[in-house]
C-alpha cells in the first residue's frame, strides 16, 4: 500500500495565504457595509451638528448679553449669562430648551432695532 503523497509545505502556505486574503477581503466588505449602515454614524453626525448650533447660540448670546448691559435689561442678562460648555453638560431637552430661548430673545432684539 503506498501512502498518500503529502503536498509541499510551502503549497499549503500558499494556499492558506490565498484563503486569508479572501477572507480579509470578505471582512473589509463586511465592515464597509456595516459602517454604512451603523447608526453610530448618525448619532455621530448629529452630536456634530448639535456642538455647531450650541456654538452659534453661544455667540448669539453674547451679543444679547452686550446689547442687555447697554439696555441695562436685567432679564435678558439672566437669559444671555451662560457658557458654552453650560450648553454641552446639559441634557439635549434642556440645551434645546435655552437655545429656543436665546433664539426667542434674539428675536425682539431684532424687532427692537429695526423699528
């Protein structure tokens, strides 16, 4: 009985080589597809946004606060008086809550100036 005849070491190297890189090719298709359709890209996305209005808001505010301490407008000091970091620690609601106001403020100031 003669014995199967084994393959060359480096035939089987090779072949597995050839397997492994199929295989990272299917892996790196897998993650693309995945990253494509991760929502954490979404929410990624939208913190991004949320950081540019914050700063937006910010700024808006400080032109209020300059404008309430040449009005001597104590309320809209009260309003205007916050950082922007203040902004980033709060939850989404109340953050949406104080930009709402600030933009609210913002507003009349505009009416005020321009009548």
């Amino acid at each position: 009985m003669s014995q199967p005849q084994k393959a060359p070491k480096w035939a089987v190297i090779a072949a597995n080589v050839n397997m492994l890189e199929a295989n990272e090719g299917e892996l790196n298709e897998a993650f693309r597809a995945q990253q494509a359709n991760d929502p954490g890209g979404h929410v990624a996305r939208k913190n991004e946004l949320m950081e540019k209005f914050f700063h937006k808001i910010y700024r808006l505010g400080r032109k209020l606060l300059l404008y309430a301490k040449d009005t001597n407008d104590q309320l809209l000091i009260n309003q205007a008086s916050f950082t922007e970091s203040t902004l980033n620690k709060l939850n989404e609601k109340e953050a949406l809550l104080t930009c709402g106001s600030i933009l609210q403020r913002g507003n009349e100031y505009l009416a005020k100036t321009a009548g």
